[in-house]
C-alpha cells in the first residue's frame, strides 16, 4: 500500500507502471536527469524546467512518484524530488544506465 504521500511500497513498483511513466519523453528526461546526479540529489520541480504548464508538471510528477521513480518530499512550499536510485536498480538492474545513456534534448543522437 502507498504511503501517505503516494510512494509505493518496494514490493508494489511494477515494471508495467515504470515503463508507462517513462513512456513520456518529458519524464524519462526527468529521471534522465536524476540519474547522472550525485546519488541523493534532489530537485525542486520547478528546476527541471519542462515546457508544460504548472498543472502538467504536477501531474508528471505524480506519475513518476506513483509508479516508485522518485520520491518527493515537502520543503516549505515547494517539493523537492529524488530518485529512488537504489529500489530501481534492485528491482530492474541497468535500467538507469539505458536513460542515462539515451540521448537526451541537450545531446546529438551518435547513431
């Protein structure tokens, strides 16, 4: 069962749901993102700076928490979001390097 804020139990992230959330490009930049970081660093949404209204970056959020990509947590009255590093790569080993490895907006496709 979610915790109160949402973030699924380790044994409630489905491999279903993960690949749903990082079907949105705009997500798996998100994660992207995270996963080159520091391990521990977290960002506040706005940081990210998506294309997207307010209303849609909640929702993108939401989604990557639900699906157990990240965990946020309230600082004041923003959220700061981490990746849930360490339950992924226990989970799906070497998914993370295939996000990180993708080429992303800021970086030419080597194909």
């Amino acid at each position: 069962m979610p915790d109160e804020e949402g973030h699924p139990a380790v044994e409630e992230i489905e491999l279903g749901k993960v690949l749903s959330a990082l079907a949105d490009p705009l997500r798996r930049r998100v994660v992207r993102e995270l996963s080159v970081a520091p391990d521990g660093t977290a960002r506040t949404c706005s940081s990210f700076a998506l294309p997207v209204s307010k209303a849609t970056v909640t929702h993108h959020f939401r989604t990557l928490r639900e699906a157990g990509l990240i965990r946020q947590v309230d600082r004041g009255n923003s959220r700061m979001a981490g990746l849930r590093r360490a339950e992924i790569e226990a989970l799906f080993p070497g998914l993370l390097a295939i996000l990180s490895a993708e080429p992303g907006e800021d970086r030419p496709d080597t194909a």
